[in-house]
C-alpha cells in the first residue's frame, strides 16, 4: 500500500475548518452584535418626534422614521426647513437594511445623502450685483433669486426607494394630514415670524399662509397649508416625478420666474441626491461620522479636534480651556474661508486638512499667553440665524439618522410658490458672491466656493455620529456657522465622559469662526474671570441671545440604555421606546 504522509491530511483539516469558520462566524458574529433595546428619536418639535415613533411601531426602520419625522418638520417648522430647502442626512445601514440591489458583500455602512440646493443653471454672481459690482442688498436673501433648486424631496424619495421599508404613502401620511388640518403656532414659530415678518408680508401667498391678517399670528391661531398636502401627496404618488417633473414642476418653475427667478424646467429634472462617504476622524477614544463636503462641518470638527487632541484640556483651569478651544475653532474656521467648496467644482485636499501631520502643525500655532497670529480682514456680518432643524434617530437594528436641514435662514426666502405651498430656500447666500464679501452669518471663502451654475454652496450643517465601543451618539443642531462649534463643544463633553445628553444639550456655548474676528458667547458659558482671561489674550467678545436646537440620542452599549434629549432652548422632544415597536393604540397616536 502506498505511504500517504500525514502532512496531507494538515491542510485538508485546516481548510475545512476556514470553510466552516467562514460560514458559522458571521451568524454567530450577528447573533452577538448587540442591538438597542429599543427605538429613541429626538426632533425639534413633539409632532415630528410622535410620527416618527409611530412609524417605527407599524414596521418601519429608521429610515423611514426619518422620512416621516423630515415630512411633519417641513409642516410645522416652516421657518427652519421645508420641501423647498435641502440638507444632509448622515446614515449607519445595517445589514438587514441594505440596498436591495447592493452587490457587494453587505456590511454596516456609513453614507451621506447630500441633499443640498443647486444653483440653477441660468444664474450667475452677475444677477445678485448691481451696476457698480456690489452686492444688491438681500438680492440672495429676499424672493425667488434667493432660492437653490431644493433636494429635500429628492432625499425623501431616495431614502424610501433605497433604504426605507414602508412606501411613502404610509411614511408621508403624518404630514399630509397636518398640513391640510392644519397646526397650532406655538412660541418658536412666533419668534421666528417676528423676525421676518416684513418680508413674509411683501410676498402674497406667504402672508396668506403664516401671518393671520399680515401680523404674525398669535400662539393658538391654526396654520393650514392645503396646497402643501396636495404637494406632498403627487410626490407620494410619483415619487421623484412628484417633484421634479409634471404639475408641482410646471407650478415651481412658472411661479419662480413670475417673480424673478431664473428656474427651468431642466434644473428641476436633473436634479439628484448624491450618496457620498462620509468623514472620518478620532479624538481621543471616539470615532468620529459626520458630514462631507459640500457641507464643511465634517472637516472642521474633525480638524478642530485633531488641533487639540494632545492639548491637556482636562488640566487646564475654565479660562484656559475656552482660549484653547477658542483658538482650535480659529483656526480650523480659517480653513473652511480658504479652501473648502463644491467637491463636483473644486479640487480640495481633505486628505490633507484631515490629516494628525497637519493638525500637529495647526497644534502649534495655539499659544498659552497670546492668540495665535492669523491674518485676515475683518468683514461686517448680518443677521444671526437659530433656524434649521435637526433629527437623531436609532431603531431595534442599530439603523441611525443624523440629519440636519434648513431652508437657510428664517422662512428662507420668505416666497411660496403659488399654488404649491412650497416656501423657498434662499441658500444661494451661502456662496461667495463677490470676492471677501461676508454671507449673514459672517462667513467669508474664497473661490471655492464662488457661484458657479449647478454648483451647490458650503455648508456647516454637521450631522454626527460619536462612537466608542460601548457607546454611540448621534447628534447635530441648527446654527448657521455657528453650527459646527457647537457639534465640537458637544463632542468635547461625551469625550470626557462626562454627564449625559440631557447635560450635553443644555450646556452653555462659545463660538469663534476666524472672522468676524471675535468669541461669541451665550450667557452662563464664559464666567467673569475667563471673560477677563480672553480679554487680556487679545479675544474681542460679544454676548449672544441662547442660539441652537441640539438633537441627541445615545445608546449605550454596555448598559443597554437608550436616551434621546431636546435642546431646551427649542420646543423638540426627545423619545424612547423599549423593547420591539408594536402597533400604537389607536388612542395613543
Ligand atoms: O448650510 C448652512 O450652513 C446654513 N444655510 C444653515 C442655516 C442655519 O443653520 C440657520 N439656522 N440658524
């Protein structure tokens, strides 16, 4: 009988064992992920929290809670987002919820839908000038020129085709029904009108629809937006075609140009959603998810904390703490004014602007004892805007959703489209329109994010996943520029381990964006003895009224705990529900 060697049989073995290894290992890997023991949404208004609680329980995923939660936003915080705006949402898809068309192996993935406006292709920086070269005033603030062609319904459509499991007739139904039956105005809705009441008026159909009479309503009056629902129940019938194309097309681009806007029916059409991977970065033990270009609040954060992640902040006194912090958001603003844009226009090294080399190198211009010497003009700002809205979801399947939208500032444009119920953006102030001009929030930039046709402007909305082993939180706020210190001052606390969500939306805040050249603060978050610190470095400083509407949800691995908190400076709520979603009563919705 032939010898046959025992090596033989080694191989053989082993390769059985990778076989079997290669088949049981990932059950056995998903069978112990740990899951959330439930589902916890935090919006900034109890209507938009309830319709997204309410799809989760009738088998929805958190996708689909984020398209009804956008839907009922869009109705009743017409001031802060709407059909006619645009935004981020930041996604982890976990395997159960994967494109059904995905080829690769499926994994958990981090995606950003880019739902931002586009310029239409008609406009140039020509069209906000006047004969001089200087920038008419409100000419991209005020009325139909303001507005980018909006992709907020095109990421509802995308969400429900890709990632959701209930149609859009079940996921939009919240909303349809609220905006034909109308809401009640509540405080914030009044603050806001207040602020925009004179352009509100100036447009006919916005002044039918959200002042009472031409003043700004008192809390109680009932707003009903009928052509709203009608809007919204073509884009629930057609999807994308509900929007971009047939009648809500026709009605959009006739309106917009009866009012001088320069809107066709091609920049409607071709308008898409695009899927981009988001930021990454580390600070400290967090992995950190957040938003990619065109939106700068992923690479500011990441490079702020990258700035100061070997600064000793936790034995540093209060006073020295903000001027370091101070310093990071300096600087790190300074490279948003310099080089960030449109990716699909520009050419831009986020390699390098994410990179620990460069940080270090940031890292050393902060000085204990005076400011770091960064050269630029300073330059008027406008308006400050506490609009915008945000959302944090996570369901049963460890889905989450950050996602933060805006129609710009106040009412956006302040003009509906006829016939529509569609209040317009006014986004295109988020370019530069004239080399060093400074957009309302103060914000300068350089020719990155100059005009250009079907370009989309920069960004700071942040929408942010935190992660550790055992934690994760998902988190993002309205604020104009002021946004992405925000998201970092919130990072910096979960950081320290410290205190929960309720604390971390509560806690007071401090703003630097490089120019206007000045710390801005809300009461309570510089003392007396750090004001007189920052002074005697050379910080000028102005108080500020509480700004933001943070939105977090936490899960907390190890304790199996979920917490959703509101920023208390909004009217949000925050929710969670235990154990597996079930079918509400019907007196509970
Ligand atoms: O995209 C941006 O950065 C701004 N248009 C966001 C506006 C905003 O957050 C207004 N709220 N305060």
């Amino acid at each position: 009988m032939a010898y046959r060697p025992r090596r033989c049989f080694l191989p053989l073995m082993f390769r059985f064992l990778v076989l079997v290894c290669c088949f049981l290992l990932p059950s056995w890997a998903t069978a112990n992920t740990p899951r959330p023991p439930g589902v916890a949404v935090a919006t900034a208004h109890p209507k938009a929290t309830r319709a997204a609680i309410d799809i989760l329980r009738r088998g929805g995923n958190a996708f689909d809670a984020a398209i009804a939660a956008s839907a009922v936003l869009a109705v009743v915080e017409p001031y802060g987002h709407g059909l006619g705006g645009g935004g981020f949402y930041l996604l982890r898809v976990e395997p159960k919820d994967c494109p059904k068309d995905t080829k690769a192996k499926c994994e958990s993935r981090d995606i950003m839908i880019d739902a931002r406006e586009r310029a239409p292709m008609a406009i140039t920086a020509k069209h906000y000038l006047d004969a001089n070269g200087r920038p008419k005033p409100r000419a991209s603030l005020d009325g139909a020129l303001a507005a980018g062609i909006p992709g907020t319904p095109a990421a509802l459509v995308h969400l429900a085709e890709r990632y959701g499991r209930l149609p859009l007739s079940v996921t939009l139904a919240p909303a349809i029904r609220l905006a034909r039956e109308g809401f009640v105005v509540h405080p914030p809705y009044r603050q806001m009108a207040e602020w925009r009441a004179e352009a509100l008026r100036r447009d006919p159909e916005s002044r039918r629809i959200f002042l009472d009479d031409g003043f700004v309503p008192n809390d109680g009056h009932v707003v009903k937006q009928p052509e709203l629902a009608e809007t919204l129940e073509r884009l629930a019938a057609r999807g994308h075609d509900g929007f971009y194309g047939g009648e809500t097309a026709r009605r959009l681009v006739d309106g917009v140009r009866a009012h001088g806007g320069l809107w066709t029916k091609e920049d409607l059409s071709a308008y898409r959603v695009v899927e981009r991977a988001p930021v990454q970065g580390r600070y400290r033990n967090l992995r950190i998810t957040s938003a990619a270009l065109p939106s700068s609040g992923g690479i500011v954060l990441v490079e702020a904390l990258g700035i100061l992640e070997y600064v000793d902040l936790a034995r540093m006194n209060r006073s020295e703490r903000a001027h370091a912090v101070i310093e990071a958001m300096r600087i790190a603003y300074r490279d948003r004014a310099r080089f960030l844009g449109d990716p699909d226009f520009v050419a831009i090294d986020t390699k390098r602007l994410l990179s620990p080399i460069y940080h270090a190198r940031l890292r050393a211009l902060i000085r204990p004892h005076t400011r770091a010497r960064l050269v630029g003009q300073d330059r008027e700002t406008g308006a400050e805007g506490t609009n915008t809205t945000h959302l944090s979801i996570i369901d049963t399947e460890g889905n989450r959703v950050a996602a933060t939208l805006s129609l710009n500032t106040s009412f956006g444009s302040a003009f509906t489209v006829p016939g529509t119920g569609v209040l317009l953006n006014n986004q295109m102030d988020d370019f530069v329109l004239l080399p060093g001009a400074a957009n309302t929030y103060g914000l300068v930039g350089s020719r990155a994010n100059k005009l250009a046709p079907g370009k989309r402007p920069l960004s700071s909305m942040t929408p942010t996943f935190l992660e550790t082993d055992d934690r994760v939180v998902i988190l993002g706020t309205p604020g104009g520029s002021r946004i992405i210190s925000m998201v970092l001052l919130a990072t910096l606390e979960v950081a320290d381990g410290r205190g929960d969500a309720e604390a971390w939306v509560r806690k007071p805040r401090f703003h630097h964006q490089y120019l206007p050249d000045r710390v801005e603060y809300e009461p309570d978050a510089l003392d007396r003895a750090g004001r007189e610190h920052l002074k005697k470095l050379g910080h000028l400083q102005r108080e500020l009224r509480p700004y933001g509407n943070m939105q977090i949800v936490v899960w907390d691995k190890r304790l199996g705990r979920l917490q959703a908190a509101s920023d208390p400076r909004g009217g949000g709520e925050g929710k969670v529900v235990l154990g597996e979603p079930v079918k509400p009563a019907a007196a509970d919705r």
